[in-house]
C-alpha cells in the first residue's frame, strides 16, 4: 500500500501552505505561510488498520506537516490514495482533528 505525505490545510483561511514549525520531542505547532495562524494536528483512532503500508518516496522533510499516531506516537503518518490517514509504523487507521488554533 503506497502513501503519500500528510498534507494539511490552515483551519482559518484553508490555504495548504502549512509548515511544520517545531520538533517532535516539543510540540506539533504548524503555521500557515499565507495568514499567520498556528495549530496543532491531533490523531484519534479511526478503528481497523492496513498490512504493508509503505512511505512515500521522497520521505517528508522537517517542515513539511506532520502528526504522531494515536496509538504508537510515530510520526510516520501518511495518506493513502483514497485519503485515508495511516500510520506507516503500526499500520492502524487515524482522524486528524486540528487543535490550538490560533488566528494570525
Ligand atoms: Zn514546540
Ligand atoms: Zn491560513
Ligand atoms: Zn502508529
């Protein structure tokens, strides 16, 4: 099962030029290049799971958005060809819900 990188989309203005500000060790504060606003990405367990999850090609850089998995806290959490949230590491399936938000 190939995936593709996270992609996320500002929660204020819904611009997808959102950058992954921080560190995992830290915290998971995105902000979005076109109004200012800051938030973090949470994952939630959606139930069920996929076999042979692979990452993407190129793999996503630092600032590139990212979340931690629900279950394992990996931040190996990709998107599959028909939108599903995955975690490559354990392999279950996730929701991502935005939280902190923070107009700019
Ligand atoms: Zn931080
Ligand atoms: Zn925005
Ligand atoms: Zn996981």
């Amino acid at each position: 099962m190939k995936t593709r990188k996270l992609e996320l989309n500002c929660p204020v203005c819904g611009s997808g030029s959102v950058f992954y500000s921080c560190t995992p060790n830290c915290c998971f504060n995105h902000v979005c290049a076109d109004c200012g606003a800051t938030f973090e990405p949470v994952t939630k367990a959606r139930g069920g799971r996929l076999n042979g999850v692979v990452p993407p090609i190129p793999l996503p850089e630092a600032a590139d958005p990212t979340a931690a998995c629900a279950r394992c806290d990996s931040t190996a959490v990709y998107l599959t060809d028909d939108n599903s949230l995955v975690c490559a590491n354990c392999g279950i399936l996730l929701e991502l819900e935005l939280t902190e938000v923070a107009p700019g």
